[in-house]
C-alpha cells in the first residue's frame, strides 16, 4: 500500500497524524512477524519521516524473518534498524535491511 501526502507550501508546520511508532524486535516467529507487519502498516499512517526498528534478539524462525524483510523492502519510508543489547543469527540479518545510513549498533555489540 503507498500512501501520498500533499502538504501546502503555505504551512509553516505539520503535524503528525498519529504519535510515532517505534517498533522492537525481540522474536522471530509467526506471532512476531504478524505483529511487525501491523506496526509497519501503522507507522505508514501517522506521518512520520522514519520508521526505528529496535533489534535486542537471540534469533528465530528464518520464516518471520522473511516476512519482516519484505515489510521493510515494501516501506515507502526509509527504515532505521538499531541494535539494543544483542542481535544474534535473524536479528543479525534483520539488522542489514535498515535504509543506507540508517544502521545504527554499539561497536561491541552483535
């Protein structure tokens, strides 16, 4: 789904639609990918510049990291991907998918 905005050249200031949404990985399985997909979809809506994805994970199912992989590949706003803590095996890859720039982690950590 792609969603256009038009804001008059007029304004001085927008506002966010909705508060921003940080979305935090901590699984991968079924019910967490289904639950990044919602989140994905919300942030699309509330109007704001970037989308942060929180990595502190031990790994998981390659399945939901698929799905959560095409969910970034298929954002129409950039997405930043940043370590919190450990990202082991999916989390490690998840945390590649981030927008060029956008990759941000300790340099102990991984």
């Amino acid at each position: 789904m792609h969603f256009e905005k038009k804001i008059d050249p007029l304004l001085s200031k927008a506002e966010l639609r909705f508060p921003p949404v940080i979305i935090r990985v901590n699984k991968f399985n079924e019910e967490a990918a289904q639950k990044f997909s919602a989140e994905m979809s919300a942030a699309q809506n509330t109007g704001q510049p970037i989308i942060p994805v929180v990595i502190d994970s031990y790994g998981g199912q390659v399945y939901s990291l698929l799905a959560m992989v095409s969910e970034i590949k298929n954002s129409s706003i950039p997405v930043a991907t940043i370590v919190e803590g450990k990202a082991m095996s999916c989390g490690a890859v998840l945390f590649t998918f981030g927008a060029e720039g956008y990759r941000f982690m300790a340099p102990d950590e991984l």
